[in-house]
C-alpha cells in the first residue's frame, strides 16, 4: 500500500515541478521583456542605494553609462559588472525602471562590512596585543566568514601551542553601525596540560641537576612542545660545551590521563673529543674555535672539523698571512683527538700592482677598479693578498675594458712576485688589448608617436659599450612605452667592421611598436574609508592619456607617500582593450586611519626624553590628519623634568583638491635653564601652506604667532641685552624653500638636501621686538663605495633687529656647540660670552661639517669627521665694553673655532644611534680637550 501510494505522487510531484519551473521562466522572461521594452529610451537618472557609506559620486563616474544616454540591451548587466570591479560589494542589483517616456536605473548595493573594534574575552594566558597579531583582523580592515574562521584556527592553534590543547574559541559579531562590525573572540581556555615529571635516561657526563637547570622545566610548568625542542637544543649544547660533540638528545611525552604527562630526555653524549691546536701564535685557540659555531650547529661531523681547517686558513690569509696551511687530523679513539697543524709563514702585504700590456687605459684607472691594493689609511684598504679576491678583480679589469670599447681584450696572465724577506708580494696583470670599437651610426628604426628622443649614450664617435646600448635600448623601449605602446618591444643590433686600427660598430635599434592603448576607465578598489578622489588626484595619468608603464609605477610610489595604505597596486586591467581604451585598476589596502605612538631616547644635550602621539591621520576619508603630541625631557641629575611641550597639529594634503597643502599647529612649550641659559615658556599659533614645486622641492609660507616669556637668564647675559628678560609678542611671516633629494631621510647615503627660510617679524604686525631672520642650509652625501659615504654640510643664519639701538633677543639669537653643529665643544659654548663666562649668542652665525661614514662591522658603523663655526655679533663694540665686559665677539679666524674626531653608527628604523668624541683643534687655555655626544636621529 505504501509502496503504491508513493509511486501515485510521483507524477503529482512532476506536474508541480513543471508548473513552478514554467512560472519561474514566465517571471524572467517578463522581467527581460520590462528591460527590452525600455531600450532606446533617455537614461532620466540613475540612483544608488546602500545602507553602508559608499562613494556614490565616484560610483558614478565609473558607470559604463550615464545620465542622458540611451538605454541600451545588456547596459544593466554592464553597470553590474562594473560595480563589482571596486571588489568592496558583496551584492549588486540593477533595475531599470520607467519614468514617463524616459528610464531610471535604480542600483541596489550591499558593501562588505568592514571591522570598527575587535576585543577578546576571557583570556589569561595571552595578552590582547599578542592575540590581535595572531588573528590578523584589524580596526578598518574587510570582514569576512573567512577572515573570521581563519582567526579563529590560529588562535586555537597558539593555544594550543602555549599548552591549552582543550581551548576553544567563538565569536559574537555584531553590527555597530551600517557597514561597521565589532568582532569579539570569545575564548574558553580550559585547563593547561603541565608537566607532572622531567625524567633523563641515558650515561649522561654531567649531573641530573645541571640538566634539570639546562633544560629550564620543572614539575607543574606548562608543557609547551616549543620548550621541549629548546631544552634538547640547551642540553645538546651543555654537552658540546663539555667536549662531546657528536651528542643526541631525545626527547618523549607521555600523555597521563587527565591534563598531566612526563616529559623524558634520552640522552646520548657520544665519544669525547679532544681537540689540539699547533703552530698558531697570531690567533689563539679560542678565537680560531669561535670561526665556527660549534655548540649551535645542528650536527657535528668528520666534514666539520675539515670546515673549520678551512675558514682557519682563510682567517690567517685575511690578516696577511698569504701562505698559510692548515692540515687537521682526527684520530678515533676515547677521547677522539682533532688535532690542527697550522704553519702561519711570513706575513704579506701588496707592495704595487703594475701593468703589462695595458696602454690605452691609465694604471690609475685600472687600479681603482680592483679591490687587491697597498694598504692604505683607508679601513677596508689592508693590502692583503687574497687569490679570490685576485680573481674577481681579473673580471673587473675584462669588464672595464669591455666598457671602454675594447670587446677583445684579454687577461693573458697574472704574475705574483713575492719577497718573503721584506714580506712583500708584486702583482703583475699582463694585458692583451685588441683593437678598440668605435661607434659610427645609430640609428633608431620603427618609433611611432614620440615626440622627443631621449637622449641616448651610445652616439657616433664614443667607444662601443655594450652596457650603455643595453640602456638606450630600455630608453628607448620607455620612449615608445610613454607614447602609448604598453606591449611594445626593442631589440638591438650591433654590427662591426674592420676601420683602419679600430673597428667601426653600426648600431641599430628596431622598435616594435605593438598596439595603441589609451587609459579607459580608472577604477579604485578596495577603498572604504577613503575616498576615491583621494587616490585620483595622485595619479600621474587620467582616462584618455596613452597608457604608459612609468606612469603606472610612478603612480604607486605617489600613492604609498600618503602614508595611508599598506600595499598599492596600479594595474591595467586584465579585460581586452575596447576601442582602443583599457581599464586601469587602482587596487589599494588601507591602514587603520588612528595610531598611538610613544617611546623615549636619550642625547647629551636635552638628557633623557619621552614622547606620545594620538593621531588621526585619514579625517573624513581625505587623508587630513590631527595629531595630538607631548614631550617631555629631563637630566639625570634633575629630579624633576627641565622641558615640556604640547603641540595639536592638523594637516590637510591637498586644500580644496588643490597642489596646496595646509598645516596648523598649536604649541604649548616650556624650558628651565640647563644648556640655554636662560628659560622660556611659549604658547604659539603656526599655519602654513605648501606645495611641491618640483618631484624634490617644496616652497610655502609660514606664520608664527607666539607669545613668550623668557626668564631666568643668566646675569652677565642680561648685561648686553637687558631687554631678554620678559614677556613679548612676535608674529612673522616668512616664506620657505625645501629640496629633498635624498634617498632616505632617515638613513641617506645619496643625494642633496637644502633649506633656505626667512622670518620677518615687523612691528606693523604686532611683534613687540622687530627683526628679520635668514636660515640656510646646503647638505650632500656622495656614496663612495663599499658602503663608504662622504658627507658635507653647510649651515648659516643671520638676523637682525629692526629697530635703531636694540639688539636680537636671545630666543631668535644663534648658538653653536655641541652633538649637531660643532662635536669637541660643550652645547652652544662657542661664541661671544658675558663676563662670567656665559655664552650670549650672536646675531650670525657660520657651520661646516666634514664626515666619512664606513661600515664596520654587525650593522655597527664608523665615522671621521672634522666640524667648524663661528658666532659673530654686528654690535663688537658693545659686547666688548666695560659695562658688558664680553669675551670673544671680534669677528676673527681665531673665533671661528675648529675640531675632528671619531665616531660609531648603529642604523635604526628612526635613524642611527651616533656617539661620537670629538677633538678641539684650536684648544684654549682653559678647556677641556674634547667632549663626547650621544644622540638619535640624523644630524645633518
């Protein structure tokens, strides 16, 4: 019956199916026939609807239509496409719909959520900012069920790390406003399992309690498998360290029942070694074992100890010793002995290095190419021999010959005459020439639409240098690039011919130009709190300009500059070009627009100093910032702190979408006499305005509003100026010129830095003490090599009062001395002093810099560096009168003081840790012979 009665539906089912299947297509294809029935008409307007915050007016600038065109078939699922191109919307529906005799398209959006707040609960053993590393979900990044599955994996997964292998992790998300989630991770850690015994087994050569302590786990700690694999690493060493090399170390847990288990070390200390070194003077024993790291490597064997007999001779060649032998033995055994000969010979430095053969290249030239030199004064310059190093510099030598044209030069030979007696070694290069190859035709063939060539280096008359055709050659591929070719391409052809005693080259560049390619449509993706034209506005490029590569990438480098994204993509699209036009996506991935920053540092001026920043650095989407900073320093003599300083800052990039940048700051500072000599307290009001003039250089104007109280000034100061003491106005505008040609401005080794800035604070304006002030500054690092960078610095200012019979004050006064402008001399003692001694400043002052930078070694670098300046009154006369009774304010040479010193570098992420100790050169009777400066940061 039942079988019956089910196989008596089964057409019922049938007709039902049908019927909704036939419903469904009727409704489809009512819907297609609504969207046919309103092709051709006028496109009345189009609206967007998203219950999220959404760039509606960049939407609509990317459509593939627009307001007033005529609806055409397949437009709805265009506009669909496009949209899901920005890669922000989850779901998007478009409908036309009729409006009189035009047609509207109404575009339904859903935005993927993204993150306002992540927080954790209940957990104990990991910290909050370790568990926000761990879940990657970060405030304003996509939310996502994969995002959140995958978070919550590793956050078992650490836990189950630490020990927690019972943790488990859920999540609550909830909708804090539209488009916005807070995520929070819901942790049951549940109990650790813990170690219940440490248990070894084995002919162990030392104590169990020294193990116990090696290993570094006890009864009732956490058993983490991460600490098991370090205790067999310590023990291993332990054991190494007591000459048993060829150790093991296993290990075993043993799961009890419930949440404890034994953790067992069997151990295996293997034979012991002995290990002998003879005929070794220059280095002993200790250091030559320490070549290689014997207790850290992951196994010890036979090929070891041979390792090491060659890095022992390699270390004696590299202090000279050239014929050095190290022979190692090993004899098996109890103990097995490692026994090393080692026959140093005489030491061996390079004497010269001569040429045969070589004529149309000068010695100087092919000695500077070659690393094998006489010792020199130079660090690295040591003038040992190395065969190696020989060798490589063989290379250099065929390689520059090639640069200059002669593709036939050979090395024939390379003799080393060496005198063990005076330990001196004479290297000969011998060298076969050739004929030289000179260019005589070059000729660009197959360029479309380039309206000016670049200016190539290969030209008639210039010897043939394969490297410089090769770089023409990318200029050139450039070139037709820039013209709109993205897919063009370049060879080259060189072709050669006997010339008398040269060789005539014919060099041909053909250029395969490709398609022409326009830039369609620019789409961003990926951007939710930033707005669109933030990212528009930076391009290089806009739609209908021919796409060009070097636009695209120098794009990027415009946008990561902002400093609001973390990874920048600018890309043509991967969809055919239609028409000629290709899309370009601008794929972007934001940073959380808020930061908190605070750290400290210490230098030999201010003493020890703190810092925090609260920031928003992307105010509504534009990329505007408001920043809130504090300061505060104090010597370590000082009980209480000597300076503070408040500034709220806020800075817009681009006023009204303008080149202009804008800045304002509000400054609250505050100074009690140490290194000044005097004290101020100062509350000012600094806009300015900007922009770039040029890729490197900035030019603006800026404001400052100040009022400031000085105080405490030091007696014989206040003689020459009695003026200095109390409260005063000073508002000056000034206009300001900044080129920044650096490669890094945190660490430079290339480029160019200048400033020059000009205050005037008028008395029309409201200053209460009248002057003009003129601040320059010309700085340039010059890499030399290896590392190696030289730099030079030049700085001066000069001021002015405006009014008859008055002097600067001493807060707009110069002072030099000390770890940024003179190194040798205590901060700011250089200069005219008051009767006690105490420096009073100068209206101008002068500061050069001299510094050879170097590596040395382990990320530590060495500095050389000789420093100068002077600070000069325009009023001598009255610096020197009897009622001032001030030393040193005559404009001389002799005031222009002198010094040269040492110094060490360690790169940070915020610029190098410098110490330096400098030497006074011109050392006066009753001064010190130098100091030393410690600071963070760039100097200069």
């Amino acid at each position: 019956m039942r079988g019956r009665h089910g196989n008596g539906r089964r057409p019922l089912l049938a007709w039902v199916a049908m019927a909704l299947a036939v419903g469904a297509l009727g409704e489809a294809a009512r819907a297609y026939a609504q969207v046919d029935d309103l092709v051709g008409r006028r496109i009345e307007a189009i609206e967007i609807h998203c219950a999220a915050p959404i760039d509606s007016g960049d939407l609509r600038r990317i459509l593939p239509v627009q307001r007033g065109d005529v609806l055409r078939a397949g437009d709805t699922e265009r506009v669909r496409a496009r949209l899901l191109e920005r890669e922000i919307f989850t779901a998007v529906e478009v409908a036309a719909e009729p409006r009189a005799d035009a047609v509207a398209l109404v575009v339904q959006l859903t935005r993927e959520a993204i993150v306002n707040r992540v927080r954790f609960r209940g957990n104990d053993a990991l910290s909050d900012t370790v568990l926000n590393r761990i879940v990657r979900v970060g405030t304003s990044s996509p939310f996502s069920n994969e995002a959140r599955d995958f978070a919550v994996a590793r956050i078992r997964e650490r836990y189950k790390n630490e020990g927690f292998d019972t943790a488990q992790v859920r999540t609550d998300v909830s909708e804090c406003r539209p488009g916005e989630v807070e995520v929070t991770f819901v942790i049951d850690e549940g109990e650790p399992v813990r170690v219940a015994a440490v248990e070894f087994t084995g002919d162990a050569p030392v104590s169990t309690d020294m193990l116990r302590r090696t290993a570094g786990i006890k009864p009732g700690d956490r058993y983490l498998a991460t600490r098991q694999h370090a205790a067999q690493k310590a023990i291993i060493r332990r054991l190494r360290a007591e000459d048993y090399f060829e150790a093991d170390v296993a290990a075993e847990w043993r799961r009890d029942p419930g949440s404890t288990g034994t953790l067992q070390f069997r151990v295996d200390p293997g034979p012991l070694f002995e290990i002998q070194v003879q005929g070794n003077h220059h280095f002993s024993k200790r250091r030559l074992l320490k070549l290689l790291d014997l207790l850290g490597r992951p196994i010890v064997t036979d090929g070891t100890w041979r390792e090491l007999a060659r890095r022992i001779r390699r270390a004696y060649q590299e202090d000279g010793y050239y014929f050095a032998r190290v022979d190692v033995q090993i004899e098996l055994g109890s103990p097995k002995v490692i026994r090393y000969a080692v026959d140093e010979g005489p030491v061996i430095h390079v004497a010269a290095v001569d040429f045969d053969g070589g004529h149309a290249l000068s010695a100087t030239a092919l000695r500077a190419a070659m690393a094998t030199q006489p010792p020199s004064w130079v660090p690295w310059r040591t003038g040992v021999l190395l065969d190696d190093v020989l060798d490589e510099d063989l290379k250099q030598l065929w390689y520059l010959y090639r640069r200059h044209g002669y593709h036939a030069a050979e090395i024939a030979d390379v003799r080393t005459q060496i005198d063990r007696a005076h330990g001196q070694a004479t290297v000969t290069v011998v060298i076969e020439e050739g004929v030289r190859t000179v260019v005589t035709t070059v000729e660009p063939v197959g360029l479309i639409g380039v309206r000016t060539l670049p200016e190539l280096r290969t030209r008639p008359g210039v010897p043939l240098n394969v490297d410089e055709v090769e770089a023409d050659r990318r200029a050139l591929l450039a070139a037709q690039q820039q013209a709109g070719y993205p897919s063009a391409e370049v060879k080259s052809d060189v072709a050669t011919e006997a010339n008398g005693d040269e060789r005539a080259a014919t060099v041909r560049f053909v250029v395969t130009p490709g398609t022409y390619e326009r830039v369609g449509t620019i789409i961003v993706q990926d951007n939710i709190d930033t707005k669109s034209r933030v990212v528009l506005r930076e391009l290089s490029f806009h739609s209908g300009d021919p796409l060009d590569p070097e636009a695209l990438a120098q794009s990027e480098r415009r946008l990561y500059r902002l400093g609001l994204f973390r990874s920048v993509s600018v890309r043509p699209s991967a969809d055919p070009a239609q028409d000629g036009a290709r899309d370009v996506d601008v794929r972007v991935a934001e940073k959380a627009p808020g930061s908190i920053q605070f750290g400290g540092g210490y230098n030999t001026r201010d003493g020890f100093r703190a810092f925090g920043e609260i920031s928003q650095n992307n105010l509504q989407g534009l990329g505007r910032r408001i920043s809130l900073r504090g300061e505060v320093s104090f010597q370590p003599s000082a009980v209480t702190p000597n300076e503070y300083l408040g500034d709220l800052g806020f800075r817009d990039p681009r006023i009204a979408d303008s080149l202009w940048a804008g800045r304002v700051n509000l400054i609250a500072q505050r100074s009690t006499r140490s290194v000044d000599q005097f004290s101020f307290e100062r509350f000012a009001f600094v806009p300015a305005i900007e922009r770039q003039v040029l890729p490197d250089l900035r030019a603006g104007v800026e404001l400052q509003v100040e009022d400031i109280k000085v105080f405490d000034v030091e007696q014989d100061v206040l003689k020459f100026n009695p003026a200095d003491d109390g409260r005063s106005t000073a508002i000056s505008p000034g206009p300001f010129l900044v080129y920044d040609g650096r490669d890094d401005p945190f660490i430079p080794h290339r480029g160019v830095f200048d400033s020059l800035r000009v205050r005037y604070a008028a008395g029309w304006l409201g200053s209460d003490l009248p002057l003009i002030k003129v601040l320059g500054q010309h700085s340039q690092y010059i890499p030399i090599g290896a590392g190696v960078t030289f730099v030079y610095a030049l700085r001066a200012g000069w001021s002015e009062s405006l009014e008859n019979n008055s002097q600067v004050p001493i807060r707009e006064r110069f002072f030099l001395g000390g770890r940024t402008t003179v190194r040798g001399f205590s901060e700011n003692s250089i200069g005219p002093t008051g009767s006690s001694g105490n420096p009073i400043g100068g209206d101008w002052d002068v500061n050069a810099n001299i510094e050879l930078r170097f590596p040395l070694f382990w990320g530590v670098g060495g500095a050389v560096f000789t420093d100068g300046g002077g600070v000069y009154l325009h009023d001598v006369d009255r610096c020197e009168s009897t009622d001032v009774g001030g030393q040193h304010c005559a404009v001389t040479l002799d005031n222009f003081r002198r010094s040269a010193g040492l110094g060490v570098r360690y790169d940070t992420p915020v610029g190098p840790l410098s110490l330096d100790y400098g030497f006074k050169l011109d050392r006066r009777s009753d001064e010190s012979i130098g100091e030393v400066h410690f600071s963070i940061g760039t100097i200069f």
